[in-house]
C-alpha cells in the first residue's frame, strides 16, 4: 500500500469531515485532488480544517430533511459517498433523540439520496462497540449485542443500511466497523491525548486497574481502509469489514508506553484508584482477515510509532 494514490480527481461526498477521522481523510481525498465536497450542520466547529477551507466546498444542510438531502445529492452527482458523521462518538453526548436522528435518520436519507442518484459506492462508518462484550477476536459474522444509546444507534443504523443495499441492482455498500482508533487531531477528552497532555505535566492521572484490553489503530492506517473501500469490486450487495490492527493490549501497558516515551515517572500513573464502569467491556480484539482478504489492507503503523507521531502532532518531542 506504499504511495496509495487511487482517488485521483473523483468526485466525492462526505459527512463528519470536521472530526477527527474525517478531517484526517479530508485532507487526504485533497491530497489526492478529489474534487471534496462536505455536509455540515449550522453548528459545526471547523477548527480542524479551517486551514484548508478554499480547498473544499462546504454545504450546511440538515441531513434528517430527506428532501433537501435528495436535491443536494442530486446536484453534486458524487462518484462516492463517505459517511463518518455520528452522535455520541463523545461519551458526554447522550441525547437518545439526536442519537437517533444523526445516527439512524440521517444515515438512512444519505443511503436513499445515493442510491436514486445511482452513486459507485457508499462507505458507511461502523463501531467495534455494535458488537458488545465478547472474548475473543471479534469477526464481522459474530452477533451484535450493543449496550448504551452510540452503540444501539450505530448497529441499527448498520442494519437498516444493509437491507437496503440488498434491494438494489449493484453492490456499493461498505461498512468499515472502526475499532480504537487513535492520532493527529484526536479530541482532547479521549484516551491517548488525555495521557500525552498530563504525563508531559507531570501529572498524577487516577485510573482503573488498566486490564481492559483494547484494539488500537493508529489514524493514518484508518484513512488507507476508506480509500480502498472506495475501489474494491464488491461480489455481494454489501460488506461490513472490521478495520483493527488485529492485536489486543492492555490499557495499562498502552500508559505505561506513553509515559516511557514522554520520560514521565511511571508513578504518576495511580492504577486502581478508579472503579471498573458496571458494563465495562474488557476485551476488544479484531479479526482483521477479511479486511486483509477483500481490501487488500493492513495497518502499517505499530502502536509505539503511532505514539512517537502523536508526541510530535503535540509537539511533545
């Protein structure tokens, strides 16, 4: 996948671009000169593009409003369609009603505009938590048993997506089921920047015991998936791939890497002095086989290089 450069001048589509995957594949479809057009919400905090913004077109548009979606999709007439945009992401977003809104209804009115547009390919972005708790590596035909309002939403979302690509003539859909995606950009409440910003203060961080084991999957290899998602021939009417990096670690050995990078005192990590959440999930591990098979991808980024990338972004080293 070295030099991966296949979107050359293609008309695309894509929602959540102001995220933190988004606007890392943002800047990648631009790279490559894609003719890059984004959805936004009235709302939307452009912080992380705002350095490239004579470089996209920007639609604000309310997604849930299926007309204005058909006419907009009608209109731009894009080759293909990338869907990242999602509630609850942020575990402080709990609002079931815009779960279900973001997360349900507009995935479905984007799905309906594409397929009357008649659109080469839609690439639905998935959750590793659709799959709930399990214990040993996580493969795409293993059942959904989802718990809490992101997880609930983004599983549904899936399956109505699928019964919907199998009415039609062609196969154009692609879930990417993301596991722990982590890099550049990351929002500050999550796991890795809230360990790079208080281990490089020398501060003390309460934590659980750190035996949760997780997947982890440093962005740039993420960005690589969707872009060949956009391109595979597809046999079937849709295809849900989980995209990992197919090795569980522990998060206590992901801190204990980060502050040997940082040179912070190993002390300041305070294990057990947090409870386990009631539904903690202790393992997270994907099956990575078929994502190897049918898109011809793997991640290139080890976890240690994907933290020395991080510390750099931060301007930590």
């Amino acid at each position: 996948m070295e030099n991966l450069v296949i979107m050359q001048n293609r008309n695309v589509l894509m929602t959540g671009a102001t995220g933190f995957i988004g606007s890392n594949l943002l800047k990648r479809l631009l790279k490559e000169n894609c003719q890059v057009h984004i959805l936004t919400r009235k709302n939307s905090i452009l912080e992380r593009i705002k350095d490239i913004k004579e470089s996209y077109n920007n639609h604000v548009i309310d997604l849930t409003d299926f007309e204005s979606v058909k006419v907009l999709i009608s209109k731009i007439k894009p080759d293909v369609i990338f869907h990242l945009a999602a509630y609850g992401t942020d575990y402080r977003q709990q609002n079931i009603q815009q779960a279900i809104d973001i997360n349900i209804k507009a995935s479905v009115n984007l799905f309906e505009a594409f397929i009357k547009n008649k659109g080469a390919r839609f690439i639905h972005t998935g959750s590793c938590f659709e799959y709930g708790a399990k214990n040993t590596p996580i493969s795409e035909s293993d059942s959904l048993e989802p718990i809490g309002i992101y997880n609930i939403t983004k599983a549904s979302s899936v399956q109505l997506l699928v019964s919907m690509a199998k009415q039609i003539e062609t196969g154009n859909l692609i879930v990417l089921r993301l596991f722990g995606a982590f890099g550049d950009s990351e929002g500050q409440h999550r796991f890795f920047p809230q360990m790079i910003d208080k281990l490089s203060k020398n501060q003390e961080i309460k934590m659980t015991g750190g035996e949760q084991k997780r997947d982890c999957i440093y962005v740039e290899d993420i960005i690589d998936a969707y872009v060949l998602a956009s391109n595979v021939s597809l046999e079937k009417k849709a295809e849900i791939i989980n995209i990992g990096s197919g090795k569980g670690i522990l998060l206590k050995d992901i801190a204990l890497i980060i502050a040997k990078q940082i040179g912070a005192d190993k002390n300041l990590l305070q294990f057990g002095a947090l409870p386990y959440r009631s539904n903690e999930m202790m393992y997270m591990e994907a099956n990575i086989k078929k994502a190897e098979t049918l898109l011809g991808w793997k991640p290139k980024t080890s976890l240690e290089e994907g933290i020395k990338k991080m510390l750099n972004y931060h301007g930590k080293k």
